[in-house]
C-alpha cells in the first residue's frame, strides 16, 4: 500500500479507468451477473438480449421492466473509491476518470472530468424531439416513459448492445490515456470492449490494477492489489 502511496505522490497527471467492481461497494451489482434471465410469454431472454437496441425498439415496455428492475439503483451513494479519486482530481493529481458504468456516482461524489463510456441512467432524452430529461421521467412513470412535451418515447442515454459507443467520449478517453504520468485500472477484468483497447494508449511510468481477481495484464503493471476498490482506495479519500 506505501507503494501506491508513493506513486500517488510522484504524479501529476493520474487517470482512473473503472469498470463494474468500483461500484459493487455501493451495493451496485454488475448487471451482467444481475438478474439472470428474464421471461417473458414463456420465452427466456439472457440481459446481453433485453439490453440490445433492438429489443428495446421491438419491446420497449419489457425492456423497462428489467431496466427499472436491474439497472437503476436511485439510493445508492458513492463509496470510498468515489470519493478518492474526487479528492484526487480537486488537488490535482488527477486529470480524469473513465469509467464504464452508468450510474453517475462519480459525478455524485464530485468528481469533474468523467467520461462515461456507458453513458448515463441519470439522462434520458425524447427520441422524437431530442428534449432531455432526467431520472424522474423513468422513475416517475410505468411502462414506457414518454416525453412530457411531445409524448414521443423516452430512450435512456445508455449504450445498448448494438449501439457504437460515443466517439466524441471515446477520443476523449484516448487523449487523457495517453498524456497520463500513471494510469489506475480498477473493478474490471480488462476483458470487456473497449477496456483492452484503451490500455494500449497508455505510455506513462506506472500501470496500477486493482483488482479482485488476476487479470491478463498483471505482467504488465508496475503494481498490482487484490483488494476491493474502496479499501484500496480510502486512504485518499477526503
Ligand atoms: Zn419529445
């Protein structure tokens, strides 16, 4: 742990890249291991399938039954790990933080620069006249939610199966990679698109994992920690 420590302390430009594991300690379940499958009419759908954009489009009313079950998690708060990596970026250690999950802790906890990769179940937009709303607008309503304006249906700003991610987030997440001093990757496995592939274009001094379990990268890491994220974490938490 002094050896994060003192990476910590000798770098100016630290970017965090986190995946799922970052927010299990706010009682946040990766969805892909939540829920199981979902039936419907005697048919068994696995989550990769209800998440994909074309079920959405096909079966809408079903997909929010499962989203609203599965995917939001409105009293969840940020846990040490969130909170870390704020106190980080405000003294200025810390340029970014690039995280594949959807639910807005890290802005909840304060940090500024986020590049959701997922996007985010906090905003929601009109597919019909792109009118942007927020949680409430699912949380508030069953079945399918419809813009209060147009009454067109509501799609939340997340990155279904099938759908490209953002490229402008995504070249942004790029640039902060590559001018990074130190890069701390934790809560993923490294194995899900596009983690791997922004690893690559990471040319700085230290590659931190933490991680529960090994990853294939660990040969490449300056170090490696196989402890929960916030633990790992707390003693940079303000
Ligand atoms: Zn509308």
């Amino acid at each position: 742990m002094s050896q994060l420590r003192e990476i910590v302390e000798n770098s100016e430009r630290i970017v965090f890249f986190g995946g799922a594991g970052v927010s299990t300690e706010s009682g946040i379940p990766d969805f892909r291991s939540a829920g199981g499958l979902y039936s419907r009419e005697g048919e068994h759908y696995a989550p990769e399938e209800i998440l994909s954009r074309s079920f959405f489009d096909r079966h809408p009313a079903e997909f929010y039954d499962y989203y609203r079950a599965h995917l939001i998690y409105p009293d969840a708060t940020p846990n040490a790990a969130h909170r870390a990596l704020a106190a980080l970026e405000r003294a200025g250690k810390l340029t970014a933080v690039i995280t594949q999950n959807i639910d807005g802790l890290h802005t909840a906890a304060g940090s500024q620069n986020v590049l959701e990769l997922h996007g985010s179940v906090l905003r929601n937009r009109c597919m019909a006249c792109q009118r942007e709303e927020g949680i409430a607008v699912v949380l508030e309503s069953s079945g399918v939610p419809r813009c209060p304006g147009c009454g067109g249906v509501i799609k939340p700003d997340v990155v279904l199966y099938e759908e490209p991610l953002d490229e402008n987030v995504l070249a942004r997440a790029v640039a902060e990679i590559s001018r990074a001093d130190t890069l701390i990757v934790g809560g993923t496995s490294l194995v899900v698109y596009p983690a791997a592939g922004l690893i690559r274009y990471f040319g700085g001094e230290n590659l931190v994992l933490i991680n529960r379990d090994a990853t294939d990268y660990d040969g490449l890491a300056t170090l490696t920690i196989r402890e929960p994220i916030g633990e790992a974490l707390a003693e940079f938490a303000a």
